[in-house]
C-alpha cells in the first residue's frame, strides 16, 4: 500500500464492494426457505394449542350440561366426567390426566360449574423447543333448568 492514497484507498474498497454485487441475493435465496419452514413450524404450534383450547372449552361446556340434567349430584359428577372424556376423545384430543370437579346446586333455577383440566400432548412440536405437553383448563357454568319436574316421591 505504498505511495497509496486515500483516493486510491477509497477506488480500492468500490472495487471490493462491486465484486460482491449479488451475493446478499444469493444468500436471501438460500435463507429464505429455513426461515419459511419455520414460520409454517410456528403457526402449526400456535395452531394446536389454539385447537386444543377450544376443544377443552366444548368438553367443559357439554360436561356442565350433562351435570344440569341430573338430580344427584354423584350421579352429576359422573355425568360431568364421562361426558367430558367422550367429547375430548370424539374431538381427538390427546388429553393425559383428565380431572373434572362439578360446583353449584342442582335445585331448578341453580348454577352448576363444571372444571375439566388436562395435559394435552404437543407431541411434534419437540423439534422446535415446544414441551412434550401443556396443563390446559377450562371452566364453564350452566343453569339448572328452572321448569324440570321434581324428583319422585316428592310432592313439590
């Protein structure tokens, strides 16, 4: 670099700069894909968890209608827990650890609340960081029907 100067110093660097011309390009076209792939990987978990949450949301609410519609509340707890299981398994939901609790009372114009909660299994989503599964829980209530005749034997 002797007798150079900072002319040539600055003529030197637009060459260097010239010669790289369409590298940047080459190297988005190369890039590109990962990133899209990712993208696609990403929008698949959103995607699942999304799904998996609604469809936790229906079990609850078939489960707190299935409760509403019996007058004991053992025979309400059960109602609400197979029911629950059904819907998620009719959904295709992979659901491990299914708990259902029923609250409220059963007298007609009552409230009845139904608590499903589960781990939903986010089985490919492994590869990007994603755990294996999520503790997901959904509440919904229902009204006892107002109207309904009274049990047996009772004359109310």
């Amino acid at each position: 670099m002797t007798g150079r100067g900072p002319r040539a110093s600055a003529a030197w660097w637009r060459r260097w700069w010239a010669a790289e011309r369409g590298s940047v390009t080459a190297e988005v076209v190369l890039v590109t894909p990962v990133l899209v792939l990712l993208l696609v990987f990403l929008a698949v978990v959103v995607h699942r968890g999304v799904d998996a949450r609604l469809r936790l949301d229906d079990a609850a609410h078939q489960a707190a209608r299935a409760a509403t519609l019996h007058r004991s509340t053992p025979a309400a707890t059960t109602a609400a827990r197979d029911t629950a299981g059904a819907a998620l398994a009719r959904a295709g939901l992979v659901c491990q650890g299914v708990a259902t609790t029923m609250s409220g009372s059963l007298v007609p114009s009552g409230t009845v609340t139904v608590r499903v909660r589960c781990t939903v299994d986010f089985g490919q989503a492994l590869l990007l960081g994603v755990p294996g599964g999520k503790a997901l829980e959904s509440t919904a209530s229902e009204v006892v029907d107002t109207y309904r005749s009274s049990p047996q034997g009772t004359g109310a």
